[in-house]
C-alpha cells in the first residue's frame, strides 16, 4: 500500500505539489504565528519570576519608557545623578528590602564587540546591593566580578557565541565572559553586566559626560530598581515616591508586565484572525484538492475492489497517500515556519515591546512536531469521511459511476 | 464440473424511472465453457457479467459459485472470491494510473491464484515487454486493452468475463485476444465473451443473444 501511495505521489506530481504546498502554507503560518505568540507570553512569564524588582525608577527626562528599559534590551543612554533619587521617607523605607543601581552604556555598532554590527546594552552593576543577579551569583558561586570580567545574558551566548571564558572587546577594553545568565525574558538577555565603577570609567572613555548634560559619570545612574517586602502594597508605594520626586518616573514592574500583556493579546488576537484566515483560505483549497484527489480516483477504487482489494486496503491505501502528502506539506511548512521565527520576531520588535522566552533546538522541535500534528489532524478532518464512504462504496458504483 | 449457475437473476434499477436491466435470467457456466454474449447497446450485457463477478447484487434470484450463493458471502470473502475467482476485462480499461504495465500485473497478481505466474511470459504473449514500464496514460488504446487483458492473466482466474476486449484493437490483435481466451478455455477455465462483434462471438462454442434484459441461446456447439 506504501508502494501504490508513494508511486500515486511521486508520478501525480502537479497534484501532489500543490497539496503540498498548500499544506505547506497552512501549517507554516500556524507554526510560525503559534511560536512567535508562545515565545512572547513565556517571555512575560520568565520575567515574572526572574526579573526580581518590584519598582523601576528611571529619570523623567528619558525618551525610552518602562517598557523597553526592561524588556526590549534597548541600547540608549540615559541619566540622572545618584541625589535625583529622593531619599525615601521612614514609611516607605520600611516596606524596601533592597534598592539597586544601574548604569546603562552601549557598545559602538561594528566596532564595539563581538564582531557584530549590533549596538550591545552594557549594564554596570553594583554587586554589594544587587539583588537582580544575586541568586545567579550565588548559584554559579559567584563572589564577586573583577574589572576585566563580565557576564552575560543568554541571547548573547546564542547569538554571538558569548560563552564562558571567552575573550571580547568592549569599547576598545578586554573582558573575559565569567558566566552566562539564564533565560529572562528581558532586556537582560542581551545585556552585558559589569561593575558599576568599569561602566562608569568606559562610559567615561568613549562618551563625553558632557553631551548627556553631566560634568562626569561618577556620581551618575540610569535606573534604580527597588525589591519590596512581602505583602507591601506597590501601587501604594509607588504613588508614594512619585510623590516625592519630580526628576524621576516611577512605575511598578507587575503593572508594566500588566501594560504589555494586554498589548501582547491584542497583538495575538491579531495575530490570531491573520491565522484563521489562511487557515480559511488554504482550508477551502485544501478541501478541494483532497476531495478530487479521493473522487477523481472513483473508477480506479472499483477496480481494485474488482482484483480482490479489500474495503480496509483501499483505505489503508488514501490514509498512505494523504498521511505522506500531510507529512511533507507539514514538516516542511512547520520547518519553514520555525526558521522563519527570529525574522519576523525581529521586525516586529521594531514596531512593539516583545519580550521573548526560551528558544532552542529543542523548543524548535516540538514546534516542528505540532506543525505536523495539526498538517495530520487536518488531513484526518478533510479526508476520513470521504474516504471511508469511497472504500465502502459498492465496486459496481465506483466502477460505472452511475454509467450503467 | 459447473462453476457459475445464475438462477432467475433479475436487475432493476430505479433511477427516476423503473428499468429492468436483465430480467429473468438463467445460465449455468462449467469449466471450458467459451460463451458469448451479444446484443445490442443497452441490452443489459454488461450488467449481466457485473452480476457474474459479484460486482452487482441482483434484484432477485440467486448466483452461485460451485453451489454457493455468491451474496451470501460477507464483503470480505466476495471481495477475495473476486480476486481469485474471476478476471474482469472491463469495456472502459482500468488500471491503476500511477503504476506501471509491469507493477499493475503485480498488484493483481497479489490477489489471485497464482502468486508465481510468469509477468513476463505473460507480457511476452501480450507483445507488451517493451512496454511493460510505461504508465497508463503512456500507452495507446490498444496496448492498454492488451495491458488489461495481462493484469487479468497474471491473476490466474478460473472464470474471464471480458465485456468488449476488442474494442480499440485492429484485426489482428481482436483475434489474438480470442485465440487467447480459447485457449484459457481450452485449459479448463470458464470464459464469457460480450461482444457486439458477430465475427467474434461466433468463436465462442456457446453463443448467446440479449434483448431486452433476457437471454437467448442461440447456438450450442
């Protein structure tokens, strides 16, 4: 029967092609629009539970917003001295269980690092008070970073080959990556960290403190993240520090995790109705192409069952031929879809804050195989009916088709 | 010995209006037997050899092979009583377009008698060796009459019903197809001959006339 199958596709080839393809396009967008919309809400969740902060406070003057100093790994430079910061009033200093600092520089494009013409985040890091990185550290037995070593989010690992102990140039300055981040979720996974004093002395080397309005970075920072006690109201404190500064923004992280759910499901939604409609379209074609395949093929059912081939071989028979159809058409359309799911991740986070979870062989994989799941699932749907009344239909019907 | 013994068979269709297509017929068909069957079209033949081959359930009376009803079989043991019972040469041929002449004889060949016939004695007999990788649709109307007529050989059958095998076939040829359908008789295998050819029918030992849905002997040698 897989002889007769195979012989049916390979010597039918136009029908067979156009099948293919059309299954091709179904499953490569499911496959493509299904990673993309998994990718970004598993992102939103890593960063749930890594991000660690509570509150960001950032300066009021800045042209980039929460959303991205968080999630999108942007590469502005932004600052405020260190006294901007209000000094936080009894009530609120009591619910703060720790505060850190972060000084953001970027790498110059295509001679910055790496050999990559992408401009790369810097973050320096004050590792006394962090408590971002803190639990990594702690994990990977990390005391402490000297002033040639850095580490690294995972996206770079991924991207640029930034692994453990490898050797780079940042800003005309030698670094030896001592660890790689796991996976956030956020700006961090394409953030380089390092001490907060090297940052400040690079920063110092390449940009004058002037064009950002600062006599010198010394006393300079771009964000300051606040961990809060259990069971503390964050909206409350929130308003409460805004309050009581003018120089600086304060958002809570949960309500711009919150701003860009709600962003992210109207995207997919969108996402979502561009789905059905191919799914429409190519499932019209594909109902078509499928049911000629089984009708056209009426007379040679007849004859078949005239030689002596049974109900269950005939079927077996279809189930070859559009299985094997639905496993090309499908893998390659979920491959496709797969391959295509950086690029258009890419462009689209030109356009919207996407923060982007774990994505590996392995994730790429299950994808792939759930391409083809929904290619066989469709096949089953379109064709069993048609099939099983065709296998069952007396070979006197399928042979004369009503000529007799 | 008796192989196929119709009894009163009767086939009607209703299709918008009531059309008896073989009405009362009876007819006992043995090993050796050459029999052929002409009429007119519409007479109702070939649906009398559809009802010979199991293919078509009368609307009355009985078929029987070597004393057995033949639709008291379930799907299954019909569907395997055709394959190794009864060759069919349709009027329109079929084959199975995506295989091959040679892979056709194969396929069938799995289904009847004789799972070590010769293919290529067969296709030698048939002069089709040279064509025997082509496709259907590669092949002329007469090489695919002939190619039908192989994939019905390869399986070996005990009764050949052939309805028209020389349509699309010159002279030469036809009467190759009757020679050999002789001889298979000769051998002890049943044939049934429909033809509207006078020439060719007159061949057959018994000669049979339709009109109508009934059947008429005509001659008996």
């Amino acid at each position: 029967m897989l002889r007769i199958a195979l012989n049916n596709i390979v010597r039918r080839r136009n029908n067979s092609m156009l099948m293919i393809i059309c299954m091709a396009i179904t499953v490569g967008i499911f496959t493509l629009l299904w990673s993309v919309f998994s990718l970004s809400n598993s992102g939103l969740e890593l960063s749930k539970s890594r991000l660690g902060a509570d509150v960001l406070v950032y300066p009021k003057d800045a042209e980039v917003d929460d959303e991205k100093l968080l999630f999108s790994g942007l590469t502005e430079m932004v600052f405020m001295d260190e006294e901007v910061f209000p000094p936080l009033s009894d009530d609120l200093k009591a619910e703060v269980e720790g505060i850190s600092s972060q000084f953001f520089l970027e790498t110059l494009p295509g001679v910055g690092c790496c050999e990559t013409d992408e401009s790369l985040r810097i973050v320096g890091v004050d590792l006394k008070s962090d408590f971002i990185l803190k639990a990594w550290l702690e994990q990977e037995g990390i005391q402490s970073l000297s002033d040639q070593e850095i580490i690294v989010g995972s996206d770079l690992r991924d991207s640029i080959g930034l692994t453990t102990g490898v050797t780079t140039i940042l800003l005309n300055n030698s670094f030896t990556v001592k660890g790689v981040l796991h996976k956030t979720g956020t700006g961090m996974d394409r953030t380089i960290f390092l001490n907060m004093d090297v940052a400040r002395k690079l920063a110092a080397q390449s940009f004058p403190p002037k064009q950002f309005g600062l006599d010198s970075y010394d006393s300079a920072v771009t964000c300051y993240l606040l961990k809060l006690k259990e069971g503390t109201d964050v909206d409350a404190f929130v308003e409460g520090l805004q309050n009581g500064s003018e120089g600086v923004n304060v958002v809570a992280v949960r309500e711009t995790q919150g701003n860009l759910r709600a962003q992210l499901a109207m995207f997919s939604q969108i996402l979502f109705i561009f789905w059905i409609a191919a799914l429409i379209l190519c499932g019209i074609a594909l109902v078509s192409m499928f049911r000629s395949l089984i009708y056209g093929r009426k007379k040679e059912i007849g004859y078949l069952r005239s030689i002596g081939m049974q109900q269950k071989e005939i079927f077996a028979m279809f189930l070859w031929e559009i299985g094997l159809l639905s496993t090309i058409g499908g893998l390659a359309g979920a491959v496709a879809g797969v391959l295509l799911v950086n690029p258009l991740l890419s462009q689209l986070q030109e356009l919207i804050t996407i923060p982007t979870g774990e994505w590996s062989v392995g994730i790429a994989c299950l994808r792939v195989l759930g391409g083809w799941g929904l290619s066989l699932l469709l096949c089953a749907l379109i064709t069993t009916v048609p099939v099983c009344k065709l296998a069952k239909l007396a070979p006197f019907e399928a042979i004369s088709e009503g000529e007799l | 010995m008796e192989l196929l013994k119709l009894l009163k068979v009767t086939k009607t269709f209703e299709t918008g209006e009531k059309c008896t297509a073989v009405n009362e017929v009876s007819l006992s068909v043995s090993e050796h037997d050459f029999i052929s069957i002409m009429g007119v079209s519409g007479s109702g033949k070939s649906t009398l050899l559809m009802l010979m081959g199991g293919l078509l359930k009368p609307t009355s009376g009985d078929i029987s092979y070597l004393g057995k009803s033949l639709f008291s079989m379930s799907d299954t043991e019909l569907t395997n009583w055709r394959g190794k019972t009864v060759g069919y040469l349709f009027q329109n041929v079929q084959l199975v377009q995506a295989l091959t002449l040679r892979e056709n004889m194969e396929l069938a060949r799995r289904y009847g008698n004789n799972l070590e016939a010769n293919v290529d004695e067969i296709l030698k007999l048939l002069d089709l060796t040279k064509l025997q990788s082509r496709l259907p649709s590669q092949l002329s109307g007469g090489q695919k009459r002939r190619g039908m007529f192989a994939v019905t050989l390869v399986r070996d059958p005990k009764i050949i019903l052939a309805d028209e095998p020389t349509n699309d076939l010159d002279d030469k040829s036809s009467q190759q197809i009757i020679d050999i359908l002789q001889s298979a008789a000769q051998k002890g295998k049943a044939v049934v001959l429909v033809t509207h050819n006078a020439r060719w029918a007159a061949q057959a030992g018994k000669q049979y006339r339709m009109e109508n849905g009934s059947l008429n002997l005509v001659t008996s040698i």
